[in-house]
C-alpha cells in the first residue's frame, strides 16, 4: 500500500464519515462503525493477497458506485 486509508468526517457534529483508500479515492461514507468495517475489509482483502490466500479476495471495478445513506 502507498499509504494509510483514512476516516474523515463531512459534518461538524461527527456523525457521518468518509473512507478514502490509500490514493485518496471515495470508498465510502456512512456512520463511523460502518467506515470502521469497510477499512477492515479493506485491510483484510490487502493482507490476503500478500499472503498467497488459496481464496483470492474479489474486487470489482465500480467507479461510480458509492455508498448510499439518508441523511
């Protein structure tokens, strides 16, 4: 990985969040605890490869998908 996925928030009193990847791209947004369990599939999926996982983690190349929320 070139650098550290982060979690940000898009509003001042905290309650929704953003996940960027390690190039700064949208991976998606919601509550903190869903961004949490999107940086650890994340980190899971990036682990796995490195490893030589028997089961390769399965990306798909959606560019204009993004997270759907009610806000």
């Amino acid at each position: 990985m070139r650098g550290i996925p982060t979690i940000t928030p898009l509003d001042a009193a905290e309650t929704l969040y953003s996940l960027r990847d390690e190039d700064g791209t949208l991976v998606g947004t919601g509550t903190r605890e869903v961004c949490e369990v999107l940086l650890f599939i994340m980190m899971r999926c990036h682990d796995q490869e490195n490893a030589g996982s028997p089961v390769p983690c399965v990306r798909q190349e959606r560019p204009n998908l993004r997270a759907a929320i009610a806000i």
